[in-house]
C-alpha cells in the first residue's frame, strides 16, 4: 500500500532531534519488556490498511475516488495536531512547488491503487502497488543521477517478473491465459487489462513520490503529512465532483462501512508513525509485508478468489525483492561494527 511511501518521511522527522514523545514511547517499550513492540505495531497498521483495501472492493456501489475521499480524512486526523504541537510552518517557503508535486503524485497514486483494488484480485493489486520501492532505484537512477548497482538490477528484475506473472498479459502468455482470466468474476465485473494498468500505474507515481520526499528531506514529516492530506482531499473531492460521484453512501450497510474505512486509515496511519518511532524503517518496512499475507487472506475469506499458481509465485518474488530492498536499507543504517552488518554484508556490496 501506499503508506510505505511514508516510511523515509516518517525517519527523517525523528532523527533530526529526540522529541520527548519518542522518549516516552522508547520507555513505555522498555517497561513493557517488548523489544518487538514496534514490529508489532507495525503488523498491526498492515492488518488496518489490509482491511481498508477489503472495504474498498467491497463497496461496489460507491465510487473508488469517492472512497479515497474519505481515506485521505484518516492521513489528516492524525497529521494536524502533530504539526500544531511541533510548531511548524504548514506551507514552508522554498519548498512549496515540491510539496505540491508530492501531494499530486500520492494522492493520483493512491486513487489509482483504489481503482485496482476494485477492479483487480484483491491480493494481485497488493502485490504490485507493495513493488514501488523497487522501482525507486530506477527513477533515482534517472533523476538524482544515483548509481544503480547490481543488487537493484537483479531486485528490479525479480520484481518485474514477479508482476508479469500476477497480470498475465495476454501478449505473453497467449490467448488461453487471457480467456482465464476473464473467466475470473469478482464484484460483477470480468477481469480486464485496466485493473493491471492501474496498479502498475500507481507503483509508478509511487515510485515518484520516494524521489520528492528525499527532495523534502529538511521537513518535518508532520508537515509533509498534513499537506498531503488536506491537498488529497481537495484534489478527490474535485475529481469526484467531475465525474458526478459525490453523494453520501446509502443508509445503512454502506454508510457504515465507509465510517470504518475512515477509521481503520486513521489507526493505521497512527500504528505506522507509533512503530517508526520505536523501531528502524527496514524492519518495519519488513513487517509491513504482512499487508500482502493478510491480502490473500481476505482475497479467499470475502470474496472466494482462489489465487492461481502464477500470484503466489509472483506474489514470492515481488515480496523477495522487497524485503531484500528493506534489509539492505537497515543494514547501511546500522553501525560499521555491528555484528548485524556484519553478517548483511553481501546486500550491501556494490
């Protein structure tokens, strides 16, 4: 999901000084005697963003921008009163055109991810939009003239394999593969190409967002939060109102669930800011590969899609390559002497 593009924002805020909130948690961890609380927390935003994904293939009669809508009220909640008490300057000078690229790429990234999830497998869309962090080195490759080792060549190749074989095209796999796959029904609709499109598309724009955010690394990640959020929800309720979707949810079963969609985003996006403060991006960024597990669970569970031999094998690469991504990150973050590196230290040869 889209909350991984959050993980570097997250970091960044909180190394840049010890707030006394990261103290008390790092105490309230101690006492707990729970090393792995954050890890736990972690898991735990996984499983409410999970759910969030469920609801929104869900709800067939209310739009997937409509749903982002409220989707974006849950990366705001928790934003605003973090940047109050930070006393920081919502729209900083200096950074203001980068803000707004930000905010475009996530929020188009993430109405495209909620189109996929409609129109796609529940778990199949989950495998391709969780690939964007590997998709950063190429986009970093062209824009910040970063080398591109060979480690990102061989996860960037896993990767693409492991997506072609949860899309199938046709123009690969022949035309029996594709009367398969529109032999697939799922919320009344055929399987189609726009589904895949989708995903991939939104890992794209996601990929794009990592490249802003390390432009935007001098910002608290409350500020960064609180602009996306509320430019997120301008920009969908826009969208909406283009395409004539604005309308409250039907009374009852809908509404209802729209009003936990709102909030399983809220205790997600608070779950994952809790779990960077306690713990290292790469282990959570780790953890947060249960988003995928939990997908293919309530893929079977809600909506009795068996996923095809092909998912799973492409579904194990792609979480190959991202978890890979994950530990070379944390092991450059750790130091020279640790005996974690140490033993890492194939992933981080060039």
């Amino acid at each position: 999901m889209p909350e991984n593009l959050e993980l570097h924002q997250f970091v960044d805020g909180f190394r840049r000084g010890e707030t006394s909130t990261k103290r008390l948690l790092t105490r309230w961890k101690s006492q707990m005697n729970c090393p792995y609380l954050g890890i736990i927390l972690a898991t735990l935003s996984s499983l409410f963003f999970s759910l969030c994904s469920v609801i929104v293939k869900g709800l067939v009669d209310v739009n997937p921008m409509e749903l982002a809508s409220f989707r974006f009220v849950g990366v705001l909640l928790p934003a605003i009163p973090i940047v109050v008490y930070n006393r920081q300057p919502v729209f900083p000078a200096g950074k203001r055109v980068i803000l707004l690229l930000r905010c475009f790429m996530g929020t188009t990234g993430l109405m495209l991810s909620f189109y996929a999830f409609r129109h796609m497998p529940l778990a199949d869309a989950s495998v391709i939009i969780f690939s964007t962090p590997v998709f950063v080195a190429i986009f970093a490759r062209v824009f910040l003239k970063e080398q591109c080792s060979i480690f990102n060549v061989i996860t960037i190749v896993l990767t693409l394999v492991g997506v072609v074989l949860i899309t199938r095209p046709p123009f690969v796999f022949g035309e029996t593969s594709a009367s398969a796959l529109e032999s697939e029904r799922y919320a009344g609709k055929n399987y189609d190409i726009w589904g895949p499109v989708a995903a991939i598309s939104s890992t794209l724009f996601g990929a794009n967002v990592y490249i802003l955010l390390r432009a935007l690394k001098g910002l608290h990640f409350s500020v960064i939060m609180t602009n996306f959020g509320a430019f997120a929800l301008i920009y969908t309720l826009i969208v909406c109102g283009s395409i004539g979707a604005i309308c409250w949810p039907a009374c009852g079963h809908d509404r209802w669930l729209v009003v936990v969609l709102g909030i399983f985003s809220f205790l997600g996006q608070i779950l994952l800011t809790l779990s960077l403060q306690m713990e290292q991006a790469g282990p959570v960024a780790i953890a947060r590969c249960a988003d995928i597990v939990f997908a293919f669970i309530w893929q079977i569970m809600f909506f009795g899609e068996t996923p095809t031999g092909y998912s799973l094998l492409g579904a194990v690469l792609v979480v190959s390559s991202v978890i890979l991504t994950a530990l070379k990150k944390w092991a450059l973050s750790l130091p020279r002497d640790s005996m974690v590196r140490k033993r890492l230290r194939y992933l981080i040869m060039d």
